[in-house]
C-alpha cells in the first residue's frame, strides 16, 4: 500500500520537474537545451539496481526522454557490476553509460581506455555542484570521468528503540559511551547489544573504514587508501584494538562469536527488527529496506544515531555509484549533465530510496526526515567526509569474497585477541594486490 | 541353432554382393555405389563445426589466454601457472578438491547401492525411488539455498541443529538461567567447576543479598514476584537473589528497588570446607533460606547447573565442518542417481547367480558382497567415475552454502577460477591458467571413461 501511494507521489514530482525543466532550464545553461534536439538518439544506460531502485531511476530518466526527445533504455547488470562490463568492454560493446560502484572501477576502466571523460555540460555540472573531494574521487590523473550519482550514508547504526527503553539507555555520542554505557547496560538487561553481519565482509571494512576514520582522522584516511602509509602503521592497529572492544566481547554480540561470523548481511537486520534478537545493527542507510521488509516502521521503530567519535569527530563515511560515460556516442554527455544537475538529482530525491552528495540539492528535496538528516550530515561534515575505503582499493584486497580485507576482518572477528598480526596481513594482501 | 540359422539365410546371401563392390571401390578408387566420400565430410560438418566452435576453440584460446597477464595484453609465459602453484588460495582449493573426489564419489555410490539393494526388497519400491530421485529434478542453486537454511547455526532457523539441541535437550534440559551474571561490583566471584561464589563467610543469622544482571524481565519464569529483602532470623542463613536491573533503568545498584523481581527457582548452596552442606532453591521472591545449618561459617554458592548454556548445536557452517557439510548436501543431491543406475544394473544381475549362492548356504551378506557386488562392478565404476568427473567441477553448492567467512575454507578449483577471473580478480589470465589446471584433472577420468566405453562396446 505504501507503495503505490509512493509511486503517485513519484508521478507527480516527476510531472513537475519535467514542466519545470521544460519551462525554466531549456533557454539557460540546462542539459541538451531545447525539446527535441536529441530525438531519435538511442542511448543504453546499465546500472545494478532493480526493482523499486530501477523504477525510480527510469522515472529519471524519462524527464531526459521528455525534455530531449532521445530513447533512453535501462538494463540490470546484476549483483556484480564488474562480471557484467567486463566481458561487454572485451566485446568493444559496452553500454553508452554505466553506473558504477566503486570509484576502483573507474580507475580500472580508465586505465584500460574504456571511458570518455566528461566534457562541456556535463564537466560544467561536476563543477559547479560538487566539492572537490567528489570530483577527484571519479576522476584519474586529473581527467575527470565520474559522477557520485547515488549516496549511501554508512556511519549510522540503527537500533530498536524499544529495547533501548526496556534498558533505559539513550544513543550515545561517543564509542566509549557506546562500548562501556550503552552495550553493558542492554547486556545487563538480558539484551544482546550488537547484531553482526560478518559473514558479508564488506560490512567489517565499514566498521573498520568508521573507526578509522574518526580515530586516525581524514588525512591518514586518504594516505592509507592510496597505500601511502603501511598497513602495519600503528594507527591500523590502534583501530583494530578499537574494534576488538566490541567484537571481542562475545557477550555484546548476537550468537555470540559464531554467530557474528556466519550472519550474512539481511539477515543481521532480521535479527533486530524481526527476530528481536539484538538491539542494534551498524550498517548504511539502505538497511532500512531490509527492516521494513523484516516488518518494522523505519522512523518509529527502527531508528538510527550517527556513528559515535571515536577520535575528536564522529566519522562520515559514504559509499555510492559513480555514473561514467562509455561511448561517444551522440547524447551521452548530455545524459551526463543531466544526471549530474539538481534538477534531475532533487526529482530522485522526492521519489525516496535515494541520497544525493551534490552540494546544489537541498535537504528539503527529501521526502522524509531521516534522509534529511542523513543529507545534512553529508554537507555538513563537508571536506570531512570519505568514501568508503575498502570500495577505493583494488578489488581483489577490498571487495572480494575470501579475499583480502573480507577475510582478514573476518578471521579477526572470530578470534580479536592479535591486532598486529591483523594489520600484519592486511599489509601483505594490500601490498600483493 | 540351427533352426534359427535358416531363415536367416535368404537376407545373408544378399551381404556378400555389397562387399565384394566395397572391395572393388577399394582398389580402383573409382565407380564406386555408395555415396562419395565428401558426402560424409558434408553432414559431419555442423556437429564438426560445433564441436570446433563450442569446444575446441575455447580450450585452445584458454591455453593461450593462460599465457597471457590479466589486461591480456603482455605476454608472460608460464608465470600464471608459478602463481596458481604458490598461491595459498589455490591451495586450499586444490586440498578441497581432492577431499571432495576422494569422498564425494565414494559416500554418494554406497549410498547409492545400498538404496538401490535394500529398495528391491521393499514393497513401496517405486514410491520410495521416486522420493530419493527427487532432488535430482531441483536445480543445485536451490539446493544450496535449502542448505544452507539447513545448516543454519540458530536451532529456531536450521534444520540440522532443531534436530541435535532436541534430541539434546530430552536428555539434558537447559538451565533456567543461561545468561545470569552478576552486577558487575557484586561481591561475587566465579567459583570453580562452575556458578558463581559470594565473596566472604556467612554464619547463621546472616542475610546477604545476590545481584545478577543479563536476564530479560521478559524471560523470567511466570511465577517470578517482585524481590523482597529476606528476613533475617536466629540459626538461619537467610538471602535473595534476584534481577538487579530496573525496567527502563534507573533503581540504584545493589540495592533492591521497587519493581525488580526476584529470581524464582535458583538452586544455592551453602559450601563448608569443600563440601556441599546444604541445598535450597529460591522462592518466587527470589528469597532463600538454610534453617537447619549448624554453627560454623560457610560459602554460598549458586549452583553451576543454573547456568548451563543451551546446547546450541554444531557449527555446520563453521571453518572446519563446512566441506563436509557441503559434501552432505552433494550426496542429498546425487544419491537419486547413483540409486537408479545401480538399481538398474541390479536388474541385470542373473537371478540364477544368486540363487545357486543362496542353495550353497551363503548368507544375505555373503551372496551381497562375493555375488551382488562383483557382478555389479561395472556399473558401479561408472557410476563412480562420473561422479568424479561431476565432482572436479563443483561450483554451484559450495558457492552458495559457504557464508563470505569460510568462503575461503570451502573454496574448491571451479570457485578460485571464477572468482579470479571474474568475480574481483578479474584476471583472466590466472583464470585460464586454472581452468586449464582443471581440465588436465578431469583428462584421466575421462580417458578412463572413454576406453571402458570402448571395451563395452568391442
């Protein structure tokens, strides 16, 4: 139910940023400029989303159709973004645009000349609605290549705020109030604290990645992501050691050790807010769909608080989608530009499911208060912010099953007890990848 | 014979003609009645060119891939193959394997064999077949899903544990208590074997008060009632314990507040010199009391039997049980097949054979093994060595039964190969090099295959 009333909302929104772009945009310095120039242009945009995600991208899209009078088509290109493009940028067939998830696979496919950087409108956009810490993260060698299209908030930690209130504990502010106030006290009210989700790795590097984030600070954040520092400099360990106060106690996790490792990703969000297992989950903003799903209300009964300060300032950590240009073809740019504009960035906005990191889109565009909140602390924390790291390094050391950064947190998870062996071998894999 | 032989003889004077023509093309080459010989090059064409495109041509770009580095564009000669032999990953892979064709064929063909043996006898043979032949027809990434709830550490969600901690817990019930610890600044200590010790002596007439803390007000026994301070009383060691943590917090550490309910049904023990004096639960208030202790000075103890975790099961998805526990779904899998080919062969067995086994006195178990089992061994070794072969080249299962933290352990050649290629490696190069590496295993069993064929067919 929900849903459809969602939907006519979308409708709406999308009517009237399409009138408005029509009416306001077309004489200025717009997309495409006037109704009709790119009709008859066929253009193939491939991105991973699906379902409710791709409706509300196609409806996106179609503003683009309205406005410029070209065919815009979508295709899914599943889970793995990267097993998808691969064999199509082989076959010298690959989509005009892609949409990326990591910013690794920009510099890949750069390096191997398989994108168009952006060029007039569509560099203008970056410009004009980015801070500098997003254009250089889609850009290699100073080429700019990437939009940041979609955003995704990974410092907050959801939590039940039923169970906080049986254990009468508040959010904390910081991790020793989290660790040594929070966690005990719900522990000592017969709740497990901490619901795990160590069997999809990727959710340890962003434990990892918000820690570090916060404790090390943002310089060394950038030096470690380019493998500038070791990963066997001290601050490496001092965040593990961090970590370990939480992992490390199997009384704060759900199921204790094995059952923080074995948990896979939704189902740690079911264990909160279906099971009720657990009070809290750390993961992004996009659990909310996994708790809704598992029959929580996000907003009443499914709540989250930033990720505490570990250091002096509580981390902000982002991943998101970077949109690329991969053929020449007429209209991509324009395609581009238009992605990159508020405009096309505030309509998303009002369809929900969607986090914008341009700098133009107003908080008020989001249709609800939490992505309100969440888009605020985004251009708040302004220089501050950092994408998500593990998504920055090659993918072989951070993003890959088994591998790397996956593994070595997850053997870490299931035994905490040696940090620098820890730091040990994520040296040796960063530096073998 | 010979009776049979005469009809047969009016077609067979027709075959000489033919040969002696054949014998004829032979020498002149020319003049010939059967189609030409590019005729046969003709319609071998389509299935040559198929196997050509489909399957030759992929094994020799994959040789030649191998050679080649992860952009494909630098020439780098064996050096994939150094790096699959030195890397760890493939290591374990390759150890998986080789646990897998030791163990998968060999469990799945006596399963089948013994279904195949035993469902002769019984008289809902068919219904029964059909049952074990099931999971034949559900694809092997269903299969792995249904696995992996299976396996699932929770005994509420898995299948496998529901079974263990049930029957576990007919035998030894959980404690009341599992979680119960005491509040933090308690003078309590952890005693040994066990429960917990409160710190200090008491004599008769004292009273002492005991803090635990880790039970949710939910999970209390229904007769719990709100904890009141025991009375203290002349020749008694008299107490309470009960839940220190008041709903919605607040209420002041070690004391008990208003609402705080008492810990029903909690066995103490007054400890004297070692030995357990004496004995007595807890009331719905919490409170206890020792009345019939003698003079002198003991330790109370809470019981280590209030504690006692639940049994929660086997760790199936765990580092070291997961490949056998995968190797279990293979078998759920294929044991329809190996029961069906087997049962097939058994079908071919001469009865004869068994019967005079069974008139010299042989028992069941002797006509099965020295008559059934020998005479099954040729469809036995087929049915093992495609097993093999099926074997070498598992993906699906182990893919989707191992969660993300013992991917790793689990990890099997075709896996590695996939994922170095394409899932996060993307180096093809080292990709073909173990694909190739495959390819050489599975030769043998294929070779072995073909000749049999061969020598059956001869």
């Amino acid at each position: 139910m929900p849903e459809s009333t969602w939907r006519g909302r979308g409708a709406l929104a999308v009517a009237a940023a399409g009138a408005l772009l029509a009416t306001a945009c077309s004489p200025g310095a717009g997309p495409g400029g006037g109704g009709g120039e790119l009709s008859g242009v066929e253009l193939l945009v491939a991105a991973k989303w699906t379902g409710v995600e791709q409706e509300n991208f196609e409806e996106v899209l179609a503003a683009f159709e309205q406005e410029t009078g070209a065919t815009v088509s979508y295709e899914s290109t599943g889970e793995d973004t990267g097993a998808y493009l691969g064999p199509k940028i082989e076959a010298d067939e690959p989509p005009d645009i892609a949409i990326l998830p990591q910013p690794g696979l920009v510099q890949e496919y750069a390096e191997q000349g398989a994108l168009v950087p952006l060029e007039g409108d569509a560099a203008t956009a970056l410009d004009e609605n980015y801070t500098d810490y997003w254009r250089e993260l889609g850009s290699v060698e100073g080429e700019p290549y990437g939009i940041l299209l979609k955003a995704a908030h990974k410092s907050i930690i959801w939590y039940r705020p039923d169970s906080f209130e049986e254990a009468g504990v508040e959010p904390p502010a910081t991790w020793d109030d989290l660790t040594g106030q929070t966690a005990t006290t719900l522990s000592d009210a017969g709740i497990t604290p901490f619901s795990m989700c160590g069997a999809s790795g990727w959710t340890l590097t962003d434990w990892f990645e918000n820690v570090y984030l916060s404790e090390a600070g943002p310089e060394k954040y950038d030096q470690l992501v380019a493998h500038e520092i070791p990963w066997t400099d001290e601050s490496v360990a001092a965040t593990l050691e961090t970590l370990a106060e939480v992992w490390g106690e199997e009384d704060l996790l759900n199921g204790g050790t094995d059952g923080a490792v074995q948990t896979d990703f939704p189902t740690c969000v079911t264990d909160v807010y279906g099971q009720e297992s657990a009070a809290m989950v750390f993961e992004a903003d996009f659990v909310a769909a996994s708790a809704q799903e598992a029959g929580a209300t996000v907003g009443e009964d499914a709540l989250a608080f930033p990720f505490p300060a570990v250091g002096e300032e509580a981390p902000v950590v982002v991943g998101g989608d970077i949109a690329v240009g991969m053929s020449e073809n007429e209209g991509v740019q324009e395609l581009l530009a238009y992605l990159a504009s508020p405009e096309a960035q505030t309509t998303w906005a009002g369809l929900g499911g969607y986090l914008s990191a341009n700098s133009a889109v107003e908080p008020e565009a989001y249709s609800d208060d939490f992505t309100q909140q969440l888009a605020s602390t985004i251009q708040e924390a302004g220089d501050n912010v950092r994408y998500d790291l593990s998504d920055q390094v090659p993918s072989q050391f951070g993003a890959t099953e088994g591998r790397g950064m996956w593994s070595i947190l997850q053997d870490f998870l299931r035994d905490p007890s040696d940090p620098e062996a820890a730091a040990e071998e994520l040296e040796a894999a960063a530096s073998d990848s | 014979m010979a009776t049979t032989g005469e009809p047969a003889a009016v077609p067979s004077t027709g075959t000489p003609a033919p040969a002696t023509t054949e014998d004829a093309t032979a020498t002149t080459g020319s003049g010939r009645l059967g189609p030409p010989p590019w005729l046969a090059l003709v319609f071998l064409l389509p299935a040559l060119l198929f196997l050509g495109a489909y399957m030759l041509y992929p094994i020799l770009f994959s040789i030649y891939r191998s050679l080649w580095d992860a952009l494909g564009t630098q020439f780098v000669g064996v050096q994939n193959y150094v790096e699959l032999f030195s890397n760890p990953s493939t290591f374990i892979a390759l150890r998986n394997n080789v646990i897998w064709v030791v163990v998968a064929p060999i469990v799945v063909t006596i399963a089948g064999l013994i279904f195949a043996v035993l469902t002769e006898r019984i008289r809902w043979a068919t219904a029964f077949k059909v049952v074990v032949f099931m999971p034949m027809a559900i694809s092997f990434l269903a299969s792995g899903v249904i696995f992996r709830l299976v396996y699932e550490q929770d005994p509420e969600r898995g299948l496998a544990n529901a079974v263990i901690t049930t029957v576990q817990d007919t035998f030894a019930p959980s404690a009341a208590y599992p979680d119960a610890r005491p509040r933090p600044d308690a003078p309590l200590a952890e005693a040994e074997g066990g429960g917990f010790e409160v710190e200090g002596e008491v004599a008769p007439g004292d009273t002492v008060l005991i803090p635990l803390v880790g039970v949710q007000s939910d999970e209390l026994p229904d007769d719990a009632e709100t904890a009141v301070a025991a009375e203290g009383a002349d020749g008694t060691v008299t107490g309470t314990v009960w839940l220190d943590f008041t709903r919605g917090g607040g209420g002041e550490e070690g004391a008990i507040d208003g609402s705080e309910e008492g810990l029903p049904g909690l066995e103490v023990q007054a400890v004297s010199g070692g030995e357990v004096a004496a004995t007595t639960l807890t009331a719905p208030d919490g409170t206890f009391a020792f009345e019939d202790l003698g003079d002198g000075s003991y330790t109370l103890r809470l019981a280590p039997a209030n504690f006692t975790e639940p049994y929660n099961g086997v760790t199936w998805l765990g580092p070291t049980l997961i490949t056998p526990a995968i190797i279990g779904a293979y078998l759920w899998v294929w044991a329809g097949f190996a029961m069906v080919l087997i049962a097939a062969g058994l079908a071919g067995i001469p009865r004869d054979a068994l019967e005079a086994a069974r008139v010299d006195g042989a028992t069941e178990w002797q006509v099965f093994r020295r008559v059934t089992v020998p005479l099954l061994s040729p469809v036995l070794m087929v049915v093992f060595v495609t097993l093999m072969i099926y074997v070498l080249k598992i993906f699906d299962l182990v893919f989707i039964i191992a969660p993300g933290s013992v991917q790793r352990d689990a990890n099997v050649l075709a896996v590695e190969m996939w994922r170095v290629s394409f899932g996060g490696g993307n180096d093809q190069g080292l990709g073909s090099a173990l694909a190739v590496f495959l390819l050489l295993l599975v030769v043998p069993a294929m070779i072995f295959q073909i000749r049999r064929f061969r020598r059956e067919n001869s």
